[in-house]
C-alpha cells in the first residue's frame, strides 16, 4: 500500500514538472515573437552624437543642456529601438529622452523601472514619463503610483489607465485605432492624428490586426513630437 502511494506520488510530481516544462515552453516561445526595429530605426542607434546606452536604457542627450528628461515604455512584443526616430526628434526640441528596455520586450514586467531611472540620472529636475500600446499603460500605472515624481504622462497609441489626472496627461492616438478611441471616456489633452494607425508611432512595420495608415509614419511622429512639445511648453509655463 506505501509503494503504492510513493508511486501516485512520483506521477503527481512529474505530472506537475512537465505542466511546468511546458507552460515555460509556452512563455519563451510566445515572449520570443516580437516585432523587429526596422532599419531606420537602428541606423539612429548608429549615430555617435548624443546617444548612450547603459544597460537596458538608450539615452539620447540634447545638443543643448537641459532640466527636462522623458521614459519613454515601449509597446508589448516591440524591440526597444524602434522608437528611436520618434525619440530623436523630441531630444531634438530639447528633452533628453531615455528609453527603457523592458524584460522580454514587456512593460508589464517592470512597471517600476522609471522610478530607478530618475534616481539615476538627478540632474534633471523634470520628468515626464510616456509610452505606447502597453508601454502606455505601464506608464499610465506608474504615474497614478507615483503622481510627485513627474510632470505629466504621455500616452500614444493608449489611454489613462489607473488614477491619474487628465489634465497632467497628453493622450495621442491615430484615427484608425478604432481600439483606442472607444476606450477614451475624456476629451482634455487628447490629440487625434487623421490618417494614423497604432504602429507608426514606432519603426517596426505592420502590426496584425492594425489598419493600415494613410499618412506616412514620419508625418505621423512628425506630428506627435508638434503635440509633445506644445504640451510640455504649456506646462513648464504654468
């Protein structure tokens, strides 16, 4: 009767390694399929002026010194880098921008990780803290978690999500992110680009299931970085 039940037991166990092997199996293949930068985008890491990269953090400096600094989250299943042409513009208006690379390319692993970047760098004494798609909502959530430690909260491509007020929020979204749109249930600081998609915010192709844009990514994040620095001019006005 005791071999009997060491036996069952045996089975429970491996039963329960192999739901483990294979829900690990799972994870890492679905974590391993993600959208690429494509080549524009990583011809702006080539660059030598003004860009670092320490770690998991790309920064890129101003030409001119500045107070103000933005976290940039990238979308869920992005590679980081493929929002470098987006951020390369807004550095160019005179924020340091510091985009985070996130654990197998999602946000929701470490929401937390603007708080250690604004330990690390604290000769800015402005931060704003932005991102797309999930990155959006991860950095909505930090925000509502953390409302003293920054200016204001960017979203493209997402909405508020958690406690944060919309009049310290600049929402932007592509009109033909129907997704989005049904999802706003406020109407201050929100941008809408006619003809943009959920993708152009970042250089990292089509993405399934988002119609495709009628205006070219470069107008679209043209147009973000008009909509990003007027937001940031009014507030450091006030």
């Amino acid at each position: 009767m005791k071999q009997k039940k060491i036996s069952l037991l045996k089975k429970v166990l491996l039963g329960v390694i192999l739901l483990f092997v294979l829900l690990a199996g799972a994870f890492f293949w679905y974590v391993s399929d993600y959208y690429r930068a494509e080549d524009i985008a990583v011809s702006v890491l080539a660059q030598d002026d003004g860009i670092t990269v320490q770690d998991n953090l790309t920064i890129l400096s101003p030409s001119s010194p500045t107070d103000t600094a933005m976290i940039f989250y990238p979308g869920a299943k992005v590679e980081a880098i493929a929002y470098l042409p987006l951020l390369d513009q807004i550095r160019q208006i005179g924020v340091a921008c510091i985009l985070v690379d996130m654990p197998f390319h999602m946000a929701i692993f470490d929401v937390d990780a603007a708080q250690d970047v604004i330990a690390q760098f604290p000769e800015f004494e402005h931060w704003y803290i932005a991102g797309h798609s999930m990155g959006g909502a991860m950095a909505s959530q930090f925000a509502a978690d953390h409302p003293d430690e920054i200016d204001g909260l960017i979203l493209l491509g997402a909405y508020l999500y958690g406690d944060y007020p919309t009049a310290d929020t600049l929402t932007i979204y592509g009109s033909l992110n129907q997704s989005v749109e049904d999802k706003l249930d406020y109407t201050e600081n929100v941008v809408e680009i006619a003809g943009g998609n959920h993708a152009q915010f970042g250089n990292y192709g089509a993405q399934k299931g988002d119609p495709p844009a009628t205006i070219s990514a470069a107008e679209q994040q043209a147009q973000t970085v008009s909509a990003i620095q007027t937001f940031i001019a009014q507030r450091q006005a006030a």
